[in-house]
C-alpha cells in the first residue's frame, strides 16, 4: 500500500500535487511532492487533518533509526493520524466520502500464523507507517486499507482521532498484563505513553495507580490526569533500593502490576524490585536495546515478565473510552502546528526539547 499528501493548495496543470512532509537525512525535514498510489478496490482515499508527532519520529530524525529499523532512503514520516475520506474503492461498503476516521497504521499480511492466530501485531511482514522502507502519513492524502480506517463517534475530534494510536499501546499493554479493579499499578515513565498507559490502566478499573519519572513537570500532568501518587526519582542506579522503598510506601499496598514505559535498565530494575512476589512487569518502552537487570532476583519471586509490541484490535476500544468519556486525551495535546516547512521544522524541534511538550500535533 502507498500513501501520498499535498499541501498549501498548490496546484500543477489545474490539479493539486500531492505534498508530504519527507526525512531527507539526520535533522532535515523536508516538503516536497509525493505521487498518490492508485485506490485498490478496498481502499480509501482521506485527507488528513489530524498527524500527532511520535517518539519513534523523533528518533528517525535524529539517528534515522530506531531499535532495528534503518532509514536508507528519503521517507515520508508520520503514524499517529485521523482524516476525513475523501474517495472509496468499489469494493468498501462500510465507508462513504465525509466520514471522519482514525487510521491504524499497520498493513499486515492476514496469511502467516501470527495473523491467523489473532497476533497480526507480530507479523513479520508487517508496513507499517513511516517505519522503513514504508511512507508515513504527514502528508495531505493518504491512500490506506478501509478495513484499518475506524470512523469517529460524532462527540470524539479529529486530534483525538489521531490520538488512538498511542492510547492504542495503554490499552494493549493493560490487555497484556490484564488489568482489572483489583490490579494496583506502577508506572516507570510520565511521557506520553506512560500517561495513555496510566488512562488505560484507570479505564479498565485499577484502583490505585503510582506513576514515576524524573522531570516534575510531567509528574504533574499526571497527577493532574489522575495519579493516586506520584513519586519523583533520579537517573542515578545506586538510589533504586531506596527509591523502591519509597515507590512502595506510595502505593500502600503489594504493586501486582508494574509497566515500564521507559525502557531503560534503571526503570525496569526498579519495576522488578517494586513489583509484589508473583506479579507481573509489562516492558512497553524501548529505550535500550539492551539492559543488565536482576532477572534472578525476580524470578525467584515468581515475577512474571511480559512484552509489548504496538498492539491489535485497539481502535475499537480506544473510540468507545473516548466516546463514553471514560478516557480523556485532550490534556495530552500541548502543542499545534500547521503543515508549512518551517511549522514542520518547528514542530519537531519542539517535540525533541521536551520541557512542557507531551503530545505535539499538526492540524492540516
């Protein structure tokens, strides 16, 4: 599947051209044309209006890598998207131009025994959006699968619509360590998807949540958003045995579930050492590619060990929490963009900075 965009209405023989927003090299973004695919029988047409910038982006952007994907040729990026659509194949009978939609972001096979087996989140042949060597989605149009194109509540926004994806891995995640109102919560990490993870875990009935990272700001937001406690630590791996005892006291009781949304080895051996005997630790977050961690410790205490890859059957689910008001990722929002080369430029600089950015979004 191909995907495509245009920008700022220009215009070439009467006709508008197809404009994206292109990783060119390290920290060089650029918008240039980019040719629409044709429309399958099953595909639709949208016009994008809502693309949130990810931490993989960034990553693209400053390395043109991220875990074991390489960017060896100008790529499209962007995943995180709703639109409204704009044409259907003669073939999609659930779909009809006007209807707004938020995109999942991965085409995967449905023949090898992942996606026979209901895990098509682990296929192996999996194009998935501005991954390498598949285009992204900042761009005007797209041409994507109307099987993967979930149309909105009438109460739920187009941001909000783009917000799906990374709720998407909160929810798979909470999916994955079964989460339920009698499963207290630790959360390693304040960024974005420690707080989706955070709604999440709240949305499926934990009852009591603490979330933990180093930068008070975010701690903030997500007491604003509804953290029982909150717990300030350092980068600093000689303080994690005192840091536990104080995560542990926060909590106030045994910590059945941990997630850790950074992925680094000091967040996932607090989250081992935190978590109660026969517990579980769900690693969401993969800034290492590699960790020393106390795996013996843990597994002499029966603490189960659980990864997450993206997630699947997601969109669904993400629409009804928003539509029914129990999740609300409107807080998330802090920053907006327009689609010009410069907002583009300015937009990612300050997604990359940090500081009061959690969730940076262009509106098209």
């Amino acid at each position: 599947m191909g995907k495509g965009g245009m920008s700022q209405g220009e215009k070439k023989d009467g006709e508008e051209v197809n404009m994206a927003a292109w990783l060119m090299g390290v920290n060089t973004l650029k918008i240039q044309p980019f040719e629409l695919p044709s429309l399958g029988p099953y595909d639709v047409l949208v016009r994008m209006k809502a693309v949130g910038i990810c931490g993989s982006d960034v990553h693209y952007l400053k390395t043109l890598r991220c875990a074991d994907f390489v960017v060896k040729e100008p790529m499209v990026i962007g995943h995180e998207c709703a639109g409204v659509i704009e044409k259907v194949g003669s073939e999609v009978k659930t779909l009809v131009p006007g209807d707004r939609v938020a995109l999942e972001p991965g085409i995967s096979c449905w023949r090898c025994d992942h996606c026979k087996g209901g895990r098509y989140n682990l296929c192996p042949e999996m194009k998935f959006f501005a991954t390498p060597p598949v285009h992204g989605s900042l761009a005007n149009q797209v041409v994507h699968p109307a099987d993967l194109c979930f149309k909105l509540p009438d109460n739920v926004s187009l941001e909000e619509g783009a917000m799906c994806e990374p709720l998407s891995v909160g929810l798979h995640a909470c999916r994955r360590a079964n989460i339920g109102p009698e499963t207290n919560v630790l959360i390693m990490g304040a960024g974005p998807i420690g707080l989706v993870t955070m709604l999440g875990a709240r949305a499926f009935g934990a009852p009591r949540i603490v979330i933990v990272d180093v930068d008070d700001y975010r701690l903030s937001v997500a007491k604003e958003l509804g953290a029982d406690n909150i717990v300030k630590v350092s980068t600093n791996l000689q303080d994690i045995a005192e840091e536990v005892e104080k995560i542990q006291k926060a909590m106030g009781t045994g910590i059945d579930v941990s997630f850790d949304c950074a992925g680094f080895n000091k967040t996932m051996s607090t989250a081992l050492s935190a978590t109660r005997a026969g517990g579980k630790v769900c690693l969401v977050g993969m800034g290492h590619l590699e960790m020393t961690v106390p795996l013996t410790p843990a597994a002499a205490r029966e603490v189960d060990v659980v990864g997450v890859f993206r997630y699947k059957n997601t969109w669904p689910l993400c629409l009804e929490f928003l539509r029914s008001g129990k999740i609300d990722v409107k807080p998330l929002i802090t920053h907006r963009f327009g689609f010009s080369q410069k907002e583009v430029e300015e937009a990612f600089e300050t997604s990359a900075r940090g500081g009061t950015a959690i969730k940076v979004m262009f509106n098209l």
